[in-house]
C-alpha cells in the first residue's frame, strides 16, 4: 500500500502550523504521541521532532490522528503562514 506524504510549501508551512496549534491548545507532545501510538500510528518522539521541524514529510494518516487528537480540523494546518 503506497502512503501519502505531504510537505510545506513556501506558503504553507505544515510544521509551523501543527507546532502552533499543538501550543494554542496546551497538549503535550508526550501525550500526542502515546495516543497515536495506541491508535497504531507508528510514532517516536524522534519523528515527532522531525515532523515539527520540517525535517520529515508528514503522512496523511498521521496527520489526520494529530487534528483528532488535538481537537481541530484537518484544514486548520492548512492555513497560509504569515
């Protein structure tokens, strides 16, 4: 099964986005990951720091465990960085 990665662009800045909201919302890191990690998303703290670091591209499935997790739409780490 082929997965899906997706990567910021010059307008869009994935990792800026999920660390900002992430921080909005007062979730910790450890949390996040312990819960996609029961939820069978394979997840290290390691990855997770590439992710918010823009060292890594994002999977959609990751992605879309992070915003139900922290409680937001999918399309909010979307929006355009400023």
């Amino acid at each position: 099964m082929n997965t899906m990665k997706i990567k910021s662009t010059s307008k869009i800045d994935l990792s800026h986005n999920i660390k900002t909201i992430i921080q909005k919302k007062g979730i910790r890191k450890t949390d996040i990951i312990r819960q996609m990690q029961l939820d069978g998303i394979p997840m290290t703290k390691q990855r997770f720091y590439k992710l918010e670091n823009n060292q890594a591209n994002i999977t959609a499935d990751e992605l879309a465990m992070i915003a139900k997790i922290v409680d937001c739409d999918i399309s909010d780490f979307f929006c355009e960085t400023k």
